[in-house]
C-alpha cells in the first residue's frame, strides 16, 4: 500500500472519532491491536454482521491473532474483504503504520457497500414511484369508463332518472383518499431520491478524491524508485 501523507492521515483519525467505540482511543496502534475495536467499527456500519462478544479485550500476541482470525472468517469474508497474515503480524505487533492502512482500506470497503446499498435503494423508490404513479390513473379511467347509466328507452321517466353529467362523474370521498395517498406517496418517494442521490454523489466524490491522492503518492514514489503494492 501506499504511503498516507498527513491530509490523509487527519481524515481518517476523523472518522474513526466518528465512531462511538467502548474505549478512549489514545493509541491508534495499541488501541486496535487486539481486533476489539475493529468489530466495533464493523458493527457501527454493519450491526447484524458482528458479534462483539466473539472479540474480547486481549494483551497477548496469540489471543489478538486469534481475534483477527475470527474476524476474518466471521466478518471479513462476508464483506469480501482480504487481510493477508503479514498484514495481520504488523498490526498485531503494532508495526507504526499498519493500522492506519488497514483502517483506509476497511474505510474504503465501507463506503464501496454504502454506495451500492443506496443505489438498490434509489432504484426500488423509483420502481416504486413509477408503478404508484401508472396505477391510480387506471382506478380513475375505470371509473370514468363507467359513466353514467346508459337509457333504456327515452321515455321521461327514464330521463328523470339519469343524474346530471357533473354528479355522474364526481368521483366518491374513497377515491379522492385513494388518490391524495397515492400523490402523497409519489411527493415522498421523489423526497427519497434525492436524498439517495445526493449520498451517491458525495461518496463518489470522496472515492475519487482518495484515489487521485492514492495516484499522486504512488507517483511520487516511484519517482524515488520506491515501489508499492
């Protein structure tokens, strides 16, 4: 992985401290080194994904790998996300750097899953939306189709009987109700997706931001002859 420079670096301390965790951080490092706050992080995103009693508070090196094992078949696997043993080693042993890589790419991970739960979600209000809206125009065609009662024979009785054009076609109280639920639904699912909308566009802006920074490192890097990964 690249290397984070200090802009990347506040903004992910950020949204960590964003997250309510059941311990002060005071040392990225250490405070995450035993996996307990990774399933925390999870959870807060994720919350039918983890159970935090699987990750309990750990100070030797085989019970924090063994927390990140169960992390890994447990959590990680089901979000299709990798971490490999050496990367586990160095945060387990604290190596300076390897949370934090850790933690961007399990942040990137995160936000990938939110973008595409909200696109499902902007896709079912609008499929949504367009059958409210193409059903409540048949319910009152099949009323208007109705029309008023055809006459049998002109005689006066009969006409007596036909009501007058505007009272034929007044619809009733019940289908007035239907069709003020239905725009009021309609007004709501349109409310949705644009804040749906609105969420994608500010996590595609935030990918590509990450990504032109992820760029610029790498270039900068290999300009030293330094490779990444």
């Amino acid at each position: 992985m690249a290397i984070m420079d200090e802009d990347e670096l506040q903004d992910l301390y950020q949204w960590v401290d964003s997250i309510p965790l059941s311990r002060p951080k005071r040392n990225i490092a250490r405070d995450f080194a035993d996996g307990m706050l990774v399933a925390e992080v999870v959870k807060h995103f994720f919350p039918k994904l983890v159970e935090l009693h699987n990750y309990p508070s750990a100070h030797s090196v085989h019970q924090k790998r063994y927390n990140w094992k169960t992390l890994g078949h447990k959590v990680f696997k089901k979000l299709n996300f990798e971490v490999d043993d050496e990367e586990v080693n160095n945060i387990v042993t604290c190596v300076p750097g390897a949370i934090e890589r850790f933690l961007r790419a399990l942040q990137t991970k995160i936000q990938h899953i939110q973008q595409k739960k909200i696109q499902r979600q902007l896709q079912q209000a609008s499929a949504q939306m367009q059958q409210a809206s193409t059903t409540y125009p048949q319910s009152a065609g099949q009323y208007e189709a109705s029309g008023p009662p055809a006459a049998a024979a002109a005689t006066p009785a009969a006409v007596a009987a036909i009501p007058p054009p505007s009272a034929a076609f007044q619809p009733s109280s019940v289908q007035v109700q239907i069709i003020n639920e239905k725009d009021e639904m309609i007004n709501e699912m349109k409310e949705t997706i644009e804040i749906l909308e609105l969420k994608v566009r500010k996590l595609e802006q935030l990918v590509q931001l990450k990504d032109s920074k992820i760029q610029s490192l790498s270039g900068k890097l290999q300009q030293h002859g330094i490779r990444t990964k």
